[in-house]
C-alpha cells in the first residue's frame, strides 16, 4: 500500500509540473488605444462662457508630455494658462489666467500632449473649443511652410493671422500678439488655422524662438503673405521663412592691443569707411575683419594714453566715437597657412598673416616641384581676410616647396618677415570626380548654382550671366546637394527678404535628390528649372 500510494504521488507531480510547463500568465495584448475624453466642463463647444477654469475627463489615467511647447491657444493669451495636474490623473484641468475678449471663439490644440499613462499613446491633435458669445466661429484657412535657402524646413513654426483693423499696422507684429495661432509641430510643414471669422488679415509665419507670439528679428526667421488675405478663403497659402538681414549698425570700439581695437556689427560691413583721427589729424589706419566673428579689426600707429576719433560711416550711416588709448602690448607679425599635406586642386594656397600687409615681394618667393624646377605663380592680396592667395598650374601627384625669403612681405607697422617654409602635396585627378550640370527652362539671369554638404555649407558655386551649362572639375568624391539661386539684384549672393519693406527672398530652387560624384566619374546631371 505504501509502494502504491507513494507511486501515485510521483504521478501526481509530474502532472503538474508537465502542466505548469505548457504556458505562463502573460499581461494580455498591449495597449495601442488612445485615451478617450468622456465629458467635459463645460462642455466642449460651449457658448457664452464666462469661467476661469476647464475641466477635461478621460477614460483612463492620462499624464502631459511637452505641454508647453505643444499646447497652442488661439488666440493667444498675454498670461499663458495653467494646465494640471503634473502627475498621472482621470482629468486636466485649465485654470485661466488671462481676461477673455468678449464675442471670442477660443481654441486649445493640445497637439500630441495628452497620452496614456501606461504606454504613452497619443491622443492625437486633440481641441477643446468655446466662445465668449452666442456661437461658435468655424472659417478655416491652411497654409505650407519652407526654408527660403535651407533644403529642409523647420520644425514648430507658428502661423499666424493679425486682424487689418483700425490699428493694424505694419509694426504691429513687432509688439502684439495675434488674433489666431497655429503650429506645425514636429515633422510636419503644414499647418491649419480653424475656428477663424470672417474678415481681413495679415497672414505671417514665425520660427519663434523666444516663444512670445511676437516678431523677434534678432532671433526668429520670418515669412509672410506680401498682400492682405482675406476669410473665407480655401487657398493653401505657402510662406518661406528666412532671416532678416538687420541693417548696418556699430557698437562701441575696444581696444584689444597697443596697435588695433576692434568694432562689433550688425548687418553687412560691405563699403565701410573708417576713418581715424587725433586732435582733428588723420591718423594713418587698415581695417580688416575678425576670423568668425561679426567684428572689425582697425589697425593704428602704436601711441601711448592718446585719445584717438573713429568716424564710421556706410551709405546713409554714421556714427563718432572717441577711444582713449592705453600702453598695451602691440602684436607682432606672424604667418600659418590653413593647407596643411594635400592642397586640392581646386584650392589655392594661403597664407594668413596676423597683421595686415601692404606690400609682397613676389621675386622673394621661390615655389618648386619635386625635381627643384621653378613654378611660376601670381598671388593676390585679400585686404579683408589678410590673406595671401596664390595661383599657378598645379599638376597631379607633385610635390611642392614654397620658401618665402626675409622682406617678401611687408605689414601695416612696416615689419618684415623671416624666412618662410612650407611644403604640400597634390593627389592623382583619379582621385577626383567630376560634374556637369545641364540646366534646363531657365526663367532669367544671372543665377548662382552652388552644391552644398548635408550641413547646407557651400562647396562649390558658379555665377552664370548666359549660357545653360555648369561644370565642376575635379571635385571631392561625395554626396551632394544642388540649387540654383536666381540672383535678381545681381550682387552674386542669396538675399534674404525683409518684412518692412515687403521684398520675398530670392528664389532658390534644389535638386529634388543628392548627386552622388565619386571619385574618376564623370557625372551629368540635368537639372529643370521648370517650376
């Protein structure tokens, strides 16, 4: 009986354990569900509505993610509302902080925000609307957003309407905020402005840095419609944002040695007179610019506690100032070249000096090949940049010596330089890859045709005055992105537009994919400018 009962109990467990190994207890599907809102207070498209706080109730815990930057308020309010809680709760609540504008419809686009507490999902585009008055306004109007230069456009760009009444004026989006507001969010170039009345507006788009609602130039790029629109309207406006270029302006010299102060600017410094002078005396001066930096560079005879008049003037600008001129140490003349082993074939070597020159010497500069044979070259002198730049037939797979001999470059403070060497190197035009583009329905000339890295940094460029073809030689072998800028005010530069004067960008057309050169290719590329 014992054998008997202790083998059914073996039986017995080896049941259970084959049992227990067939599955385990798993959590059930994942929730893919957004939340849901059952009731509201009030209720949403309320109207006559006088209250300070909104009550939103869902179907399950929900919890805000980015609420600040996701939530949108049109129109905008002066105080920015406050949404609870901070936590995991069955309803939001808003607590109003701002005086309401009577006869209103307000609307509160909550974007992607509100999600589910457990996995996260989005109660996608969600809108809670009431209104001040009798009814509930209901005109729509959309509108597409793009970089006036940049291939991609950006991200969280507000659109906006400003309502053309009695005191609307041009200046207006500088200091009040809209009628209407709207976003593009994250990933999308579109947007749409609802619950709109009827009427006459200015219709602006704003990448709005400091998040104020309001027309920032130093910081926030800009796009507008050039005419009125007006509501109802089932147009699908497009506005291209850029930068405004301020316009020239100085701040306060400082000197930084016994011989230079340097000047920061806005705007462009192109055709800056600087002059210099001591109790009513020129004094002698260069002006060069800062590397990387919005910043000018004037150069003075060494002085001691002197006091010396910068008059600066630009077209129509002008401004004085008077510098007093303390005992520093003066900088010394010095040179580097940024060509460091290969000089590429489209390059040219430079040299940078660290005080402005005046004069080269080219019979004191010798450049030989490998077997030592004499290359003839010509240099340039950018004033500018402070740099030397020299031309002459470069030849693949050579080896070069540059040996600047004592006075071949003389600076601003009459110093001299020692002896000079350098040596660079170019590769084999296998190495290199190249391009011809074949332009196609040109609308007008000139235009500029630049290829750019993914940055968006210009690589190479061509100017072209006629003609339908573009070649670049002997590029490096990679990826590039091509567009066309039609340079209508001929100055051989992309400007950007400016808000005040109602003047767009100029028009920039890219290639709709990369262009991939590599390295002995020859790359043909059409490109049509038909729009």
């Amino acid at each position: 009986m014992r054998k008997s009962l202790f083998s059914v109990c073996i039986v017995l467990a080896i049941v259970i354990v084959s049992c227990a190994k067939k599955g385990s207890i798993t959590g059930g599907l994942k929730d893919t569900l957004a939340p849901e809102m059952r009731s509201s207070l009030p209720k949403n498209g309320a109207t006559n509505f006088n209250g300070k706080e909104i009550k939103l109730y869902f179907n399950e815990y929900v919890k805000l993610k980015d609420v600040s930057k996701q939530l949108i308020v049109s129109p905008p309010m002066e105080r920015k509302p406050e949404v609870l809680p901070y936590n995991a709760s069955k309803f939001i609540t808003i607590k109003l902080k701002d005086t309401l504008l009577p006869n209103t419809t307000y609307s509160f686009n909550f974007g992607q925000s509100i999600q589910d507490n457990n996995e996260g999902n989005a109660l996608n585009q969600f809108k809670y609307v009431f209104s001040t008055g009798s009814y509930i306004d209901s005109l729509t109007i959309g509108a597409k957003i793009k970089d006036a230069i940049e291939v991609k456009s950006p991200t969280f760009v507000s659109v906006m309407l400003y309502e053309a009444n009695d005191t609307f004026n041009d200046s207006t989006i500088y200091k009040q905020v809209p009628r209407y507001i709207s976003n593009t969010l994250d990933g999308v170039a579109a947007a749409k402005l609802e619950n709109l009345k009827e009427g006459k507006y200015r219709l602006i788009a704003l990448k709005d840095v400091n998040n104020n609602n309001k027309y920032d130039p130093k910081t926030d790029k800009i796009g507008f419609i050039k005419d009125f629109v007006t509501i109802p309207n089932d147009t699908i406006f497009e506005l291209e944002l850029f930068t405004e270029q301020p316009k020239f302006k100085v701040f306060k010299p400082t000197q930084v040695s016994g011989n230079c102060m340097v000047i920061g600017y806005e705007g462009n410094p192109k055709d800056v007179v600087i002059d210099v002078t001591r109790n009513g005396t020129f004094v002698p001066s260069a002006v060069t610019k800062l590397p990387k930096k919005d910043s000018l560079q004037v150069w003075f005879p060494q002085m001691k506690n002197d006091s010396l008049a910068v008059a600066i003037t630009q077209n129509n600008y002008k401004n004085n100032f008077v510098v007093k001129i303390k005992d520093q140490k003066k900088d010394s003349l010095s040179f580097n070249s940024p060509t460091v082993g290969d000089l590429a074939f489209r390059e040219q070597f430079t040299i940078n000096s660290t005080t402005p020159l005046v004069s080269i010497d080219n019979t004191k500069i010798n450049l030989l090949d490998k077997d030592s044979a004499k290359v003839s070259f010509t240099t340039r002198y950018d004033n500018f940049k402070q740099q030397v730049l020299f031309d002459f037939e470069k030849k693949p797979l050579q080896k070069y010596k540059m040996q600047v001999l004592p006075g071949a470059f003389k600076d601003f403070f009459e110093n001299k330089n020692d002896t000079l060497n350098y040596a660079f190197s170019t590769r084999n035009t296998s190495d290199y890859g190249n391009l011809r583009i074949p332009l196609e329905n040109i609308n007008r000339y000139p235009l500029i045709v630049e290829i750019t890295n993914d940055k968006g940094e210009v690589l190479e460029s061509a100017y072209l005055e006629k003609g339908n073809s573009v070649f670049f030689d002997l590029i490096e072998p990679k990826k590039y992105t091509l567009r066309i800028i039609y340079d209508d005010n001929k100055n051989k530069v992309w400007d950007a537009g400016n808000y005040m004067e109602k003047r767009q960008s100029e028009e920039v057309i890219y290639f709709p994919k990369e262009i991939d050169v590599r390295a002995n290719w020859d790359v043909e590329q059409p490109f049509d400018l038909k729009n």
